[in-house]
C-alpha cells in the first residue's frame, strides 16, 4: 500500500479514525511518516477513542495526535510527550466544552485504560494510553 493510500484508509479497528488525522502536522502542513513501532501504538490509541467516541455518542475532532521528536520540539511539546510515540491524542468534541468531556470522562478512565490531562478552560482534552492497568484513578487524570 502507497503512503498516500495509508492516508485515506481507516486506522485497523476503527472505522472512525483516519491515518490521515493521525498523521496531520499543521504547523508544518505535511504528513508525518511513523516508524513501525509508532503504527501500533496509533492502533492502539485509536481503539480508545473509539470506546470515548461511542461512549459520548458523539464525533471527536483530532487537533494533534502522532508527533515527530522534532516536531513536538518545535511546537513547545513535553519533552517526554506521549505524543511522540502515538500514544497520545488531543481532540475536541462538537457541542461540548473541553471541560465537559474531561468530567464525563473521568469515572471512565480507568475502564478504558486512559490517562487525561486536567487542563481546566483548556478547548482540548488529552488522553494518552501511557499507563499501566492498576493505575490509580489520581495518577490518571494529571496536572501536565
């Protein structure tokens, strides 16, 4: 499959989720291309928002997920950012506040094996699946 080809289909186990806004570095207005290791955490992140997307029942709007070490430096990203090995998502969802998704969210975190950041007045959520699955309910929703 050509990288253009990857781009227009849909992440394996999420028919809502595209390469293409995996991908996306709109600073820079180009695609990134991922190592191997990368691909399968972007998989993996995607199955979790699928579980957010169908328990809100609503569509998500990705606003930056996979990010090159590079690129995240650049856009004054965490040194350490989960963003860097597609393990990380920021997004947003029509007609609901940031906040609003983090406090319906949150009793779920644990259920579906997601960290979040607690960024209140923030116009994003970030979820990450950098975490183990006995992680306490306090460790995975973080001040950044």
């Amino acid at each position: 499959m050509s990288f253009s080809d990857m781009l227009e289909s849909a992440i394996p186990g999420s028919r809502n989720f595209s390469w293409r806004e995996a991908l996306w570095l709109k600073k820079w207005h180009i695609y990134a291309i991922p190592p191997q290791a990368v691909e399968k955490n972007i998989i993996e992140t995607a199955m979790r928002l699928t579980l957010i997307r169908s328990f809100l029942a609503a569509p998500l709007t990705v606003t930056s997920w996979y990010r090159p070490p590079s690129y995240n430096e650049i856009i004054g990203g965490a040194p350490q950012s989960q963003h860097m090995l597609g393990k990380a998502c920021d997004f947003t969802v029509a007609g609901m506040s940031a906040d609003e998704v983090r406090e319906r969210l949150r009793p779920k975190l644990g259920e579906f094996n997601l960290r979040m950041e607690d960024l209140p007045q923030s116009s994003w959520v970030h979820i990450d699946t950098a975490c183990p699955a006995d992680l306490p309910l306090h460790k995975r929703f973080f001040k950044p």
